[in-house]
C-alpha cells in the first residue's frame, strides 16, 4: 500500500514539475480576436500608415481593434517607409535626310563652236529635339508581424507599392497587409474547427464500441 502511494506520489510530482518547466504555447492564429496596433518606426508618416492599417482592419469586422495593449491578443507591430522623389529622363531625338545629285555634258568642235549642259540637284533636311521630363513617384513598404502576450511572432509580412491610378501607395500597402492578415486568419479558423470535428468524430466512434 505504501508502494503504491509514494508511487503516485512520484507520478503526480513528475507531472506538476514536467507543468511548470514546460513552456506554455502561444496562442494560434485562430484565437486571436482583439488586437492592439502599436506604433510604427520609420519616418514621419508612419502614424499616417497605422491609422491606415487600423481603419482596414476594423472595416473587415473580423477583428476587435483596441487602444489598450493590456486587453488584446496580439499585438502588431513593425515599420514603415514612404517615399516621394521625381526621377529626371532627357531624351534626344534627332531626323536628317540628305540626297545630291549632278550631271554634265559637253561638246566642243573647232568648226560648230561649243555646246555643254550642267544639271545638279541637292535636298538636305536636318531636325533635332531635345526634351527633358521629370516624374514624380511614391512607394511605400511596410514590414509588420504579429506577437503574443508572450512575446512570440505568430505571423509576419512584408509588403510595398508604387501605388496605381485611383490608389495611393500608402493606403495600398496598408490594405494588403490587412487582407493578407484576414485570409491567415480565415485560414487558420477553419483549420481549427476541422481539427475540432474531427477529433469530436473519432471520441464519437470510439465511444460506441
């Protein structure tokens, strides 16, 4: 009896140090449903870009975006670069065509006298231009990752944009970063609900034998 007891006793300790040496796992993707976006490094408009990424995520509703780093998740963080410069292209176009021609004839006789005829012909064009054009360009980049309370990456991306016609760059980058955050999530929900019914169907199965 007394083998027994320290026995489990044994098993019991092994199980609550086995506990507490083990380090606990970070929260999936799938769980996280509140999200605090913190400052962003880079250059000055990196206030602009967070407010960028806070309004795409809170528009997909699939998220709660707090204020209180305490209170969320995960928290996304990162940095950001915005840049606006003009690059200069000189171009030089020239056309030129030029064609000549001449004829001669010519008789001299000591009894008739002197006969002679002479024809030439010339064409020359010659045009040249030179232009200089400048234009203007914008590209953003963004790298951004998400961390748990514990302080592990759970996601991460990378993005740029030279931005497009009816788009800014800034305001491009910030709505891939959140759909390509929406889709992983997406993702890995359902890859937990799948897991979920799975294992509900096998302890069903087992329970009927």
């Amino acid at each position: 009896m007394k083998a027994g007891a320290i026995v489990l006793s044994s098993v019991l300790g092994c199980a609550w140090v086995a506990q507490c040496i083990e380090p606990q796992s970070p929260p999936q993707l799938s769980l996280v449903t509140r999200i605090f976006v913190d400052q962003l490094g880079g250059g000055h408009t990196s206030d602009q870009m967070r407010d960028m990424i806070v309004a795409a995520l809170q528009k997909s509703g699939l998220f709660v975006i707090t204020e209180n780093p305490d209170r969320a998740d995960a928290t996304l963080r990162g940095s950001a670069d915005d840049k606006i410069y003009t690059e200069e292209h000189n171009l030089s176009e020239s056309l030129g065509l030029h064609s000549t021609g001449a004829s001669g004839s010519g008789t001299s006789s000591s009894m008739s006298g002197t006969t002679s005829s002479h024809k030439s012909t010339g064409i020359g064009i010659t045009d040249s231009e030179n232009s200089h054009i400048e234009e203007r360009r914008h590209e953003t980049s963004a790298s951004i990752h998400l961390v748990d309370a514990n302080g592990d990456v759970i996601w991460s991306t990378t993005q740029e944009s030279a931005g497009g016609k009816f788009r800014g760059a800034m305001a491009d980058v910030a709505d891939k970063i959140a759909n390509e955050l929406i889709a992983d999530t997406l993702k890995a929900r359902a890859a937990r609900i799948a897991a979920a019914a799975a294992s509900g169907h096998q302890s069903e199965s087992q329970s009927t034998k």
